[in-house]
C-alpha cells in the first residue's frame, strides 16, 4: 500500500457536485492499493498515520499525533499513487490491485483506523471525486508499506 498523507486544517470530497465527506484539522490520505497486498500492510499503515507525530505541539515541534490532537481523517482511494512512469510518457497501472482486491482492503484500512479510535470520513470508490483541501505548514508525508521508511 501507498499513501500520501497531508495534513489539512480542512479538506472533502464531492461527487457530481455534491459533497459526500467534510472534515476540519487532521490528515487527507491518499491510498493506492498495490496487487500484492494484504491486511497486514493495511495494519501497519493505520497504526503508523494515528500515531504519526506531525502536527505542532505548544513548542512549535512537530511532535503531535492525529489521535493526540483529536484530529479527523479523510481517507480517499487513488489507484494512480501505482503509476509506473519509468519507460514512455503514459503511466502504466498494473501494479494497481484490481477493484475487487482494492475495495475490501480499502474498507478494512478504514476500519483500522476507527478501531484506533479516531474520526474517519471517506471518498467513493472508484467514483471521479473532486478533492479540495488546505495544506497546512504544509505538510506532506509519503509512506509505503513495502518501502518501510
């Protein structure tokens, strides 16, 4: 799995105009689902974005996490974080799990993250979404679960 994960002061998702998801301070993830993966990735992921420690403490150190500012998630699937941009100028996708692998490991991510006690909104899958957000500092921070940073 990869994410990007920014962090917002507010962000949401509209679908054919309408808004289906709002939150206020917290993080915008972005979640590409890669073929090979399973539920352990998802795990490792969630535990690391609740506990990442990148929002401002009373210092000004970036030494707070999501969960310790009681903060909400916007979790949108993006298959396109798998693009291979290596040869010719048209990205290839076939590192991409296809939407029936893609979909359920999406909900379990999502459902990870709630079992971990924090608020979380989402996109549609594989609806075109128009995302909107405020990068705050800003901050963004790309993580792999297979690249283990």
């Amino acid at each position: 799995m990869r994410t990007v994960v920014q962090r917002v002061s507010q962000a949401g998702v509209r679908v054919d105009g309408e808004q289906i998801s709002r939150i206020g301070v917290g993080l915008l993830v972005l979640l590409g689902v890669d073929s090979g993966d399973n539920e352990g990735e998802a795990d490792y992921l969630a535990e690391k974005i609740v506990r990442l420690r990148i929002f401002e403490d009373a210092a000004g150190k970036m030494n707070l996490s999501v969960e310790d500012i009681a903060g909400e998630l916007l979790v949108v699937s993006q298959f396109t974080l798998l693009a291979d941009c290596r040869k010719g100028r048209r990205p290839g996708f076939s590192r991409a799990a296809r939407p029936e692998l893609a979909e359920p490991l999406c909900d379990y991510f999502v459902s990870r993250l709630r079992q971990l006690g924090v608020s979380v909104q989402t996109g549609r899958f594989q609806a075109e979404m128009a995302v909107d957000l405020v990068n705050d500092g800003p901050v963004t921070i790309l993580l792999d679960s297979h690249h283990q940073f």
